[in-house]
C-alpha cells in the first residue's frame, strides 16, 4: 500500500492517476534492469562501458548509449572529433578579430546529446 492510498488530502479520483504513474515507474524500471543485464552479455561491450564509467559522473546508463551511439571509437580521427560527434562543443565561427561558438547539445538530435 502506497502513502497516498490512505492520505486524506489527495482526491479520490486522482488515486488511479498516481497508480498507474506508479505502475509505469516500476514497469520501467524493470524494462531498464532487463535491457543493462542483457547488453553485459557482450564483452566487448562490457569493456566500453566499464572504461567509460571510470569518467566522474557517467553511471551504466551513459556509458552504455555512449558506446552503443559511437560505436567503434577507431573510426574517430582525434577526440576533437569524437567530442564534436556527441555534439559537446558548438562550432567556431571567426571573422577578424571576433571568435564565436555556436550552441552544443541543445540543438543536437543524437540520443548521446541528450544523456550529457
């Protein structure tokens, strides 16, 4: 039994609201859980990720899209490059004297943007 299930401030009919959110928390939790146990079956795999998660701050879930988005990380020439494919710095724009830096990963559609 949930606390909001016997709290008399929360209207009744919001009760299967927070129910089925609840249920959708668990469910995906879980769909989660099933997908990280089944991607560590690949060694190789594993290796990516555990070499990413010694970056302060990057848990299972970054390291394994990193890995899965980038692929190969071979097929970068330098990590100027790697960093501009996961979209982590803006471009340069320079006329005369004035250098700028356009956006980052706000206006990147990579799902690996989207996890930094």
């Amino acid at each position: 039994m949930n606390c909001w299930s016997t709290n008399p401030d929360i209207d009744e009919g919001l009760k299967p609201l927070l129910r089925l959110c609840r249920e959708t928390v668990v469910r995906l939790g879980k769909t989660e859980s099933a997908l990280v146990r089944s991607l560590q079956r690949d060694s190789l795999l594993v290796e990516r990720v555990e070499r990413l998660m010694t970056i302060p701050a990057v848990g299972p879930i970054t390291a394994l899209t990193w890995a899965l988005e980038v692929g190969d990380v071979q097929r970068f020439s330098s990590i100027k490059k790697a960093i501009s494919y996961c979209g982590l710095c803006g471009a340069e724009r320079s006329s005369a004297n004035i250098t700028m830096r356009t956006a980052t990963v706000e206006t990147t559609q990579t799902n690996i943007c989207r996890r930094f």
